[in-house]
C-alpha cells in the first residue's frame, strides 16, 4: 500500500494488526516529513507507551538541525540538550520497541 502513494492507509492497516504496530506506523508519517499526522499518532498512543512522543520529538530534533529550518534557537536548544543526556536512552527504547512490536506480530501469525 504504502509503495502504491497511500501512506494513511499503510498506516491503518499497521495499527489495525494485533497488536498495533504504532512504532511502524509513526516511521512511516516521520519518513514523509508530516510531522503533525506523527504528532496525532505519537499522542493518541501516549498512554500505552510515551516513548512514542519522545522518539518523535528527538526525529524532529534531528530534520531540523540537518534542514537549518527557521526555527527558534531556544526550541532547537530545548531539543538538543534532552536528547544528548537521554541519547543511549532512546537508541536503546526504540530498538526494544521495534523488536516487540515485531516478536509480537510474529507470535500472532504463529498462533492463527
């Protein structure tokens, strides 16, 4: 689907699988650069992982240092000295998560 021009319906058919695969999804939206589908994303799975939020925020940190975007230096601040005191932090969750969500979508197609 995704190849096919239809990000949101790779996106739905991600977080329709048992169980969501939110971290996938949310790569799809931050490889797109649409940041605020990431965001809504990344919030409304808030509750069962805030990584997710967290991970965003640092993918967002990055494009812009890398895109010199005209942004407040304060904002890019903010970003940059959260994510260097949490860097090994977050490299390390998101692996774990990519990890699960991929063992679990693997068990599911185990057990049906």
């Amino acid at each position: 689907m995704f190849k096919r021009g239809d990000p949101d319906e790779a996106v739905s058919i991600l977080l329709l699988a048992e169980p969501p695969l939110t971290y996938h999804a949310m790569k799809i939206y931050i490889r797109l650069h649409k940041w605020e589908k990431a965001l809504e994303l990344a919030s409304s799975h808030y509750e069962s992982n805030e990584w997710y939020l967290i991970i965003l925020l640092w993918y967002r940190s990055l494009y812009l240092d890398s895109h010199k975007e005209s942004i407040l230096e304060e904002e890019k601040s903010i970003y940059r000295s959260y994510f260097e005191k949490h860097q090994e932090t977050i490299d390390n969750h998101q692996d774990l998560i990519s990890e699960e969500e991929t063992r679990m979508s693997n068990d599911e197609r185990c057990i049906t």
